[in-house]
C-alpha cells in the first residue's frame, strides 16, 4: 500500500481487520511516517471525539415539562 487508506486505519484500531491485515497495517505504521502520521490523526480524532460524548452526556437536560 503506497498511501494510507482511512477507512482501512479505521478498521485496525476498532480491531476489525484480519490477522494478515493488521500486520501489514503495524508494519506500515512502523516503516511509513505517512502511515504513522495517519494512523496518530485518527487516533486523535477518536480520543476527540470520545471527550466530546462524554462532555455532552454530562450536559443536564432542561426539558419543558407540560404544556
């Protein structure tokens, strides 16, 4: 694989890929800064994303009751 594909770097870290995918995918993340620099994006975003739920699950609901 010549560039980093999202959706593949997606499936590895949710730990849907095959066993042969997932050693090729740490052997690019590895040897590729290219690989390495998405797969640390992607990793940021699902940490982001992560605090955001949270953050948003901590949110009191003001819901008019009644009308």
């Amino acid at each position: 694989m010549s560039r980093p594909d999202e959706g593949l770097i997606h499936q590895w870290l949710d730990g849907e890929c095959t066993p042969e995918e997932a050693a090729e995918l740490e052997r690019l993340v590895a040897t590729d800064p290219a690989w390495a620099a998405a797969v640390a994006e992607a990793r940021g975003l699902m940490a982001a994303s992560s605090r955001i739920v949270a953050a948003l699950d901590a949110v009191p609901r003001a819901m008019p009751q009644g009308s």
